[in-house]
C-alpha cells in the first residue's frame, strides 16, 4: 500500500498549479508530504475535515477550500484518508 500511495502522490503533485500535497490518516497523522505541504499539517487538515463533515448536509464528505491571494487548499476526507492539495490559483 504504501508505493501505491506513493505513487498517487507523485501523481497528483505533476498536475497543473499543483504546489504541495499533505495525506494523512483518520488520526491525523501524517502518510505522505510533498512540495509545500508539511507532515505538522496533517493534524490540523484531519480536524477541519472532520468540522466540515459535521456541518455538511446528510453528512456527506465535502471538499474544504481555503482560499489565499498566492494559494488555494483543497481538503477532502474520504474512507479515513484526508488529503490536502495546495494550488495556485
């Protein structure tokens, strides 16, 4: 499991306007880091993904997006994995 893992992050880091890549477990702790994106923000992209899912409708997995003038970040929580994708917008 983890060179697939691996191997979906180096994936996701060669898409266009992709700068950073935090993955973590439904502990928070951290399974893969890329480019800007450090293992210290596992923990807290796990908990705004859990108060996103408190908050969505029929409690579905909504994406979280955090919107800054020189970086966006996607978080999304699916089957105990969080993954936060760092952009440029």
């Amino acid at each position: 499991m983890e060179k697939e893992l691996e191997r979906q992050l180096d994936e996701t880091m060669s898409q266009s306007g992709v700068v950073g890549l935090v993955c973590a477990d439904s502990k928070g702790l951290c399974l893969g880091a890329r480019g800007n994106g450090t293992a210290y923000a596992a923990a807290h992209i796990t908990t705004l993904a859990n108060k996103g899912r408190e908050l969505a409708p029929y409690g579905s997995d909504p994406v979280i997006i955090l919107e800054s003038p020189g970086c966006n970040v996607l978080i999304k929580q699916q089957g105990g994995i969080t993954l936060a994708v760092n952009k440029i917008p």
